[in-house]
C-alpha cells in the first residue's frame, strides 16, 4: 500500500472510530437523561407488595408524572424510606465537651470503621473507600458518658440522647457544634437520612391527612373533612383485606401527615416493613412518612418476566 493510501487507510479508521464514540457519548446521555427525569427500571425484591407486584419481578417506573403532578393517594410508588433504627451509622465517633459544655465534632476526615484496616495503608487508601462525606441533612445523635452502675467503666446513657440535623453551612465546613453537660464525654452517632435501599409501597395518606388503623381496618380523614372514612382496598388478597395491624414496639395507630410527606403501606400488609413499624435510629421514636425528595416515581409496569407483562394501575379512594 502506498503511503498516501495507507494516511487515507488511517484517517478513515480514525473517523470510523470518532463516530461511534460520538454516537456512544450521545447514547449514554439520553440513557441517562430517561433514567433520571422520565423511567427508570428496578428489580422487585421481598414480597411486600404481593399480589400487586411479586418478588424478583423487573418494573418501569415513571418519574416525569411526579415532575409535573403530585403524588396521590393509591399511588404505587418506588422510594427511600426514611433511616430507621435497623439501618447502621455511619460513624461513631466520641467528642469531648469544654467547661461550657460545649464541643466540636470534627466530620472532616472521619474513617469508617469497617474499612480502617485497608485505610491504614496509604496506596490502598487511595483506591477504597476509606472516607464517607458526612452530607447536608445527615443525622447526628449524640449522649453521655456515665459510669456503669457498681462499675468504673464507661457507658453512654442513651436515654439522654439529643438529635441535630447537619445544615448546609456545617457540611460545608466539616464541623458542626454540640452542646451538652460540661466537661463530658460525649458518644456520637451519624446517620444517613435516607434508608440504604429503595422500597415500593402504596400511599395511603398525603400531606394534610389523617390515618387511622383500627381493628385492621384502614381509615383517612382528609384535610377539611370532620370524620374518617374507611377506604377501600381491592388490591388486597384475601389474607390481608382487613388484617391491617400496627406492630407491637408502635405507640399510636393515628398518624397525621405533615406538610412534603406521605403515609405508606405494603399490599401484603402481614408481611411489610412500612410506615407502621419505622423508628428513628437510637431514640426508637415512631418516623411514619416517606419525605417527598426520597420518592423516584410511580410504578407503571412489571417488565419481566414477559409473560407477566402489565401496567399497574393507580388506586381510587
């Protein structure tokens, strides 16, 4: 091959080349521009939501109707719940208080725990996770150190827990003040707000309701109305349909919605880890809503298996 053929020969493998990593680029981007603003897929995991939807099965779910509109009650829908008290922290650490009782907990270069033995070495470090960003709207529970009863060792009094939220300017800085008993140790506890996986359940109650779960029926009261109305429920099967039951470690069965929150529940209310049995981390106190920002969307169809193709439709009540 000549040499002006074998330059030609080139500068075509090279445009070949340019233009399917153009054409990938542009791929990639409508692929995720679809994921984020108008379906995106999930895998169904566990059985809560049975017979709606059944364990291992594949859903789209539709996002751009949330963009637009608002979530309504009967809405299947794909979320983050809230942290509960089995989700692990993401760092405890201890912090010492001054004379005034006050003191400064340092986020900025925290190790997790889990992954110190890999951070202890420097190459290794720079390749594994060794640090997690504490964010704006973690969680942080702190308490005191007391001596143990008939003991010189140490223990943290949990029951005089204090609970802060990380705002925008304390992530910023990787510092946020506390304040506590002067001159105590104190053990403090970070959280994501968020739950580590996503869930789906149905909504029962929006923002301005009032749910009630009495002898295993389900009722809401709506903003404005004076009495409830048991709603009904032809998504349950006959195991569930008025078996709906709150746990034991819950200290209320009436929940009021407040404002960019929801009330959600499992079809397969016998077997679902909804809005009726969530705690916060540490203080064990009931967290029964879904934040608006932790909702991705709306379920719209079962994808697979194929032969169980369907749309899944929103409820009425």
């Amino acid at each position: 091959m000549e040499r002006g053929g074998s330059s030609k020969f080139l500068k075509e493998i090279g445009l070949f080349l340019a233009d399917i990593l153009y054409n990938a680029i542009i791929i990639i981007i409508l692929v995720i521009l679809i994921r984020s603003f108008l379906i995106s897929p999930f895998r169904v995991v566990g059985s809560s939501m049975a017979d709606t939807l059944q364990n291992k099965e594949f859903i789209l779910i539709d996002k751009l109707s949330y963009t637009v509109g608002d979530v309504d009650r009967g809405d299947p829908i794909v979320f983050l719940p809230p942290a509960t008290s089995k989700d692990a922290p993401k760092f405890e650490e201890f912090v010492e208080m001054n004379a005034s009782g006050d003191g400064t907990f340092d986020f900025s270069e925290l190790l997790k725990t889990k992954d110190s033995q890999y951070c202890e070495n420097a190459l290794l470090s720079i390749f594994w996770l060794c640090k997690e960003d504490v964010e704006e709207n973690d969680l942080v529970y702190y308490a005191p150190q007391t001596a143990a009863p008939g003991s010189t060792a140490m223990q943290t009094d949990w029951a005089k827990v204090k609970k802060l939220e990380i705002d925008k300017n304390s992530a910023k800085k990787g510092s946020i003040l506390l304040e506590g008993d002067a001159d105590k140790t104190y053990n403090v506890r970070v959280y994501d707000s968020m739950g580590p996986e996503y869930f789906v359940k149905r909504v029962i109650g929006v923002p301005g309701d009032t749910v009630k779960i009495d002898s295993g029926r389900v009722y809401v009261k709506r903003s404005g109305d004076d009495d409830f109305m048991q709603i009904d429920e032809p998504f349950l099967n006959s195991e569930n349909l008025n078996r709906t039951y709150i746990g034991q470690r819950q200290r209320q069965n009436v929940y009021e919605v407040p404002e960019g929150h929801y009330f959600v529940l499992g079809d397969n209310r016998n077997h679902s880890n909804d809005s009726r049995s969530w705690l916060e981390p540490v203080t064990q106190d009931s967290f029964p809503f879904v934040p608006e920002a932790n909702i991705s969307g709306k379920v719209l169809i079962v994808l697979w298996p194929i032969t169980d193709f369907r749309f899944i439709g929103s409820a009425e009540f």
